[in-house]
C-alpha cells in the first residue's frame, strides 16, 4: 500500500501521509496528541483544498490564455475563493524559493578547464558536504 491518502480510485490523487502526520505533530502541543483516524480526515482536507486550489488556479490561467500556472494565478485563485488571509504568506514563501533558487545557482562551482582528477576531488568534496549536511539534519 502507498503512503498517499485520499480516497481509492480518486486518480491516486494524494498527499504523503507520513508528511502530513509528522506537520500535524509539529503543530501540536507537547501534551497534546492526535488520533489516527482524525490525521487522516485532516489529509482528505488538505487533498481537497489543494485540489480546489489547482482548479481555480488552472481556470485563471486558463483566463489569460497561459499554458502554465504561475505563482501570479495562484494568488488570484486564492483571492477569488475568499482565501485573502493566505496571500500575504504565498508571496513571502514564493519570495524566499526564489531566493534559494538564485543562491543555489550561485553556489554551483566552475568547472571549465578542470582536469579529470580535480573533477572527481571536487565531487567527492561535495559528496562530503551534502553527507554532513544530511547527518545534521537528522
């Protein structure tokens, strides 16, 4: 069985239970805990509202005669569902991605005119970051 919630037969559409249970325990309090099956109710909400999203964000793209939803028709989506109290948090997280996404480009190193052997020394330094980072993560 997946790790995807929503109903069978739905087009497998669905969000990572795992994901969404360990996002409800961060919410909560300490002292507090959260059944299972009230977990899953809150993934079926989660499911459908993205679904609600996607669809009226896809209307208003549809509306401006775009082929791909962009941050812009999400907004308008969630302004036209009533969703305004979002809004404000949508722009700032859209505003740090690419903000991250410009940082990570820049951190790229250059690799024109490194020999074979410099190249592999780069990637095992790397390999070395990205091991460290992922351990101090966990």
């Amino acid at each position: 069985m997946s790790d995807l919630g929503g109903a069978a037969g739905d087009d497998d559409i669905g969000l990572p239970k795992a994901t969404v249970f360990k996002l409800i325990q961060e919410m909560l309090p300490e002292d507090i805990s959260c059944a299972k099956e009230a977990k899953d109710v809150i993934v079926e909400c989660c499911v459908e509202w993205v679904k609600l999203i996607s669809t009226q964000s896809n209307t208003v793209c549809d509306e401006s005669s775009k082929k791909t939803i962009s941050p812009e028709h999400v907004v308008e989506a969630l302004k036209q569902l009533g969703f305004e109290d979002f809004i404000a948090e949508v722009e700032e997280s859209n505003k740090d991605f690419k903000q991250s996404q410009k940082e990570r480009t820049r951190t790229q190193p250059d690799t024109n005119g490194m020999t074979q052997d410099e190249l592999l020394a780069l990637q095992e330094r790397l390999f070395a970051s990205s091991q460290a980072r992922f351990e101090a993560g966990q």
